[in-house]
C-alpha cells in the first residue's frame, strides 16, 4: 500500500508510534486479563482508561501532522485559500477518502466498544473498592461482609440518572487527586453530605409500604466472668405495627410515613447532637416542635444550621459498612464457635488485648496475640499450660475478627463509625428519644423501652425467664448496676472507646 510522503514527519511519526505501542499494550494487556486466573484493577484501569487516552492521542497527532506539513509546502500566496482542494474527480482523492472512511468507522465502532466497557469497569465494585487499595479498605472489606455485599457500590452511591453520573465522575476527580498527594482525612470523615436522597436509592428496594412486620431478634452476650457466662435475650422489634394492615401508623418505621414530616439540626457534623425536632402533620397542618432542655440551642444559632428532613440514613447510616465493636464481633465468635467459650476467662482475655488503639496492622496482630498470651501466663498459669493449643486458636480468630472490623492505617473502627440504630453503643434513638426534648405545652419525645421492642426471655443460659409473645418483661442488666440503666443512656458505659 503506498502511503503519501506527508505522512513523513515528525509529529505523525510520533502519534504512530504512540498509538501502535498502546495498541500493542492494550492487547497484550487485554489477552493477560482473560487468561489470568484472577481478576487485576490495575490491569482493567490500564486497558479501559489510561492506554486508550495515548492511542486516541497517537491518532491525533497523525492527521495534524500532515495538515500542518502541508499547509508548510503549500504555504499561499497573498489572497490565495488556505484550505486543501478535495476533488472527488480524481482517483487519489477517492481513494484516500475510502481509507479515511474504513479506518474511522472502524475507530467509532473500537471506540464504542471501549467507552462501554470503560463505564461499566468505573461502575464495578472492583474499581471502587480496590483501586485505591488503602484508603478504601476498610470500606470495601465491611461492605463484602455487609448484608448488602450483592448490591454495587453505584446503585447506593450514584444511582439512575445521567446527572448524578455526572456528579459522581467529577466528585470521583477530586478523590483520585487526594490519593495522589495523599489529601484524604483519616478516617474518611461521615456522614456524606453530598450522598444521594435516600428515597432515591434505598427506597428503590426498602419500600415504606413494606415495613409492616414486627421482627423477632435473639442475642447472646458474654460476660468477663471465668466461666464467660453466657447471657440471653430475645425481643420482638416493632418495626411496624401489631397488625400489618394498619400500614405506618405506628412502630419504628412511623418516622418515615408520608403523612408526616420529620425535620432535625444537628450541632454536630457527626450529627449525635440533635437538639432541636420538628413534627409537622402533612394531613392536619399540625406542627410540634422540641427542644432539649438541658442542651437548647439559641434561635440566632438555629438560623445556621441544616434543618434536614429525616429519612432512612438517620438512623441506619451504616447500611453497607458496618464497623463493629470488639464487644460485638467477639460475642459473634463465641456464638459461632470460632473462640472456645469453654476456656476460662476468654472473654476477658480478649477484652484486654482490643482495648488499645493500634498504629499499623502487624503492630495490633502482634500485641493481641502476646497481649492473650500474657494474661494467661501471668494470671491463670494452670489454664495455660492445660489449654495452650486452644488458647492459640482462640488468639488467630480474634485477629481474624479485628482484621475485619478495625483498621489502623486509616484509623477506622467503630470507635470513629458510630452506628445509630438502637442505642447501646452510641446515642442512636436517644439523640431524639430522650425525654429531655419538649414542646412548649411540655410534651417530650419519650424514651420508653417499649416504644419500639418488648423483651420475651432474658437471663443466663439454664436460667432464663420467659414471658408471653404479648408481654414485656422488665430489662435484667446481666451485672448489677443497681438501676442505673432507668436514668443514664446505656452509651454512658458501653460506647466504644480505646485507651
């Protein structure tokens, strides 16, 4: 094929060679990521993204190299045009349009091809969760072990629509700049101020029209006595009313019926001081507002901050990246067997080693595990040398369990990620449902434990007391704390802190 000499310059020369080499690399690059027994982000951000930015420029450089050679050699005259003549008269025109046309339709459809994949590999989880390896892995590593590890960081994050698509693609700019030089906060601070309504997305799935039935829960805790007692609980949760044909005219999921408007300020951006709630009755008109009585916030102080309207993140803003606490995920072992619970005192072995805050991974893996094995040795010698084995097994689930659930690099655990449904290791309902918020007329938003669950068993395993599916027991506290539980909110004692 013979090829014209004003392809001969520098600047096409060089868009050739730009363009074929990233050809060539997206090949070889492409045919490694289909051979490969496991899956590279990095391989896919190179073949949909980089590479195709150099060979789009290579060809580029090609044609302005020519038009400007040209426009050099047959630099005009004064009054003459400066645009090429086409003639399709002439069979060298004709044939470079043909070529011209092949090769562009081949691009358009090449180009499509990519443009496709690129936004599908953008939208995967594979590319949120991993590309940015250490600032998004306590985010990725929650969410794979989330009741929502099925659904895709998009349809949470972004949703349908070209214009959040939109925003996220230039949100998503100004992260990949903070990874780069290293701007991002640790942790990643919450909530996300710039997140979707939650009606938009999480109302796509969650329908309120469903949210009648009431949900039984059973828990076990275990105590840091030498038998690591174990203590029970089952409550119904009223998520919904008693019966569902009622619709959302009582039960947790009341705060989002249509026919009324739930409205806050928070003093905090954490949003775990909520001093101020308003209650309007879409139907009626009727407006109530609250105000912490012990915490009240001044009108001039009222007018600067966010009046923001309730809905499903308030109270579960940790859907998808649930950190739990050391108290949590141990009790979750022994439950599951991972932790022997028939070792003496295990319960408070492990509470010892996870109450400090840790640097770096392999420093935490490390202090757990002599940490453990200290205790045993200097406390209880004789459990030790009968239980050894045991106790080394227990000691791998529990760093196994942390590497889960804490984060030292970026400084995430449930310490800094408080969860806000229930109320025993943050505030959670409390924030509102402290009977310290009234009306004027001295209407509170009561805290009654009944409210939103009854307890139907409670007690040590072997021992439990047990009610009617319609009767409430009183609240046991499974240590004697001689009431205290009526009057100080449980995170008082049990909220997450390291010392």
């Amino acid at each position: 094929m013979k090829t014209s000499r004003n392809v001969y310059n520098w600047l096409s020369l060089t868009g050739f060679v730009l363009a074929a080499n990233s050809l060539l690399l997206i090949l070889v690059l492409f045919l490694i990521s289909v051979f490969s027994a496991q899956s590279n982000t990095y391989l896919g951000l190179y073949i949909y993204m980089i590479l195709p930015v150099f060979l789009v420029l290579g060809l580029l450089l090609i044609p302005l190299g020519i038009v400007l050679r040209i426009r050099k050699r047959d630099a005009p005259s004064e009054g003459e045009g400066v645009w090429p003549i086409f003639d399709m008269n002439q069979k060298r025109h004709r044939a470079g349009l043909l070529k011209i046309s092949i090769i562009t339709l081949l691009l358009l459809v090449a180009s499509a091809m990519g443009s496709y994949r690129a936004f599908q590999y953008s939208e995967s989880v594979e590319f949120c969760g991993t590309l940015c390896h250490k600032v998004m892995e306590p985010e990725f590593t929650t969410y794979q072990h989330s009741p929502h590890a099925r659904v895709t960081c998009v349809e949470c994050h972004v949703g349908e629509g070209a214009d959040w698509y939109v925003k996220s693609k230039m949100s998503g700019l100004y992260q990949v700049y903070s990874v780069f030089f290293k701007k991002y906060s640790r942790p990643i601070g919450t909530p996300l101020h710039n997140l979707r309504p939650a009606r938009e997305t999480c109302e796509r799935c969650h329908w309120p029209e469903k949210f009648y039935a009431r949900k039984l829960i059973s828990q076990r805790t275990y105590l840091t006595d030498s038998a690591n007692t174990e203590w029970n609980a089952s409550l119904v949760m009223k998520i919904g009313p008693e019966f569902s044909s009622m619709g959302l005219a009582e039960g947790i999921h009341w705060h989002i019926n249509k026919n009324f408007k739930i409205e806050y300020a928070a003093t905090t951006t954490d949003r775990e001081s909520i001093p101020w709630v308003r209650m309007t009755n879409l139907k009626t008109g009727e407006v109530k507002t609250f105000m912490d009585e012990e915490n009240p916030v001044a009108k001039k102080t009222l007018d600067t901050l966010e009046i923001r309207t309730m809905d499903c993140m308030d109270c579960h803003n940790r859907p998808s990246h649930l950190y739990n606490s050391p108290t949590a995920y141990i009790n979750s072992a022994f439950v599951s067997g991972k932790i022997p619970k028939d070792i003496p005192y295990m319960k408070k072995a492990t509470m010892e080693a996870l109450k400090y805050p840790f640097t770096d991974m392999d420093t935490a893996l490390m202090s757990i595990s002599k940490i453990i094995t200290t205790f045993y040795k200097d406390e209880h010698p004789d459990v030790y040398a009968k239980e050894v084995s045991r106790v080394k097994k227990a000691i791998l689930a529990v760093q196994g369990e942390y590497k889960l659930n804490a984060f030292p690099y970026m400084r995430a655990d449930a310490s800094k990620y408080l969860n806000h449904i229930g109320h025993l290791e943050s505030d959670g309902c409390f924030r509102c449902h402290s009977d310290r918020h009234k009306t004027a007329k001295g209407e509170t938003i009561s805290r009654s434990c009944d409210l939103c669950h009854t307890i139907i068993a409670q007690g040590p395993t072997g021992n439990i007391s047990a009610g009617s599916i319609n009767e409430a027991l009183e609240f046991v506290h499974p240590v004697e704390i001689r009431g205290k539980w009526k009057t100080a909110f449980c995170s008082e004692c049990h909220k997450v802190l390291y010392d």
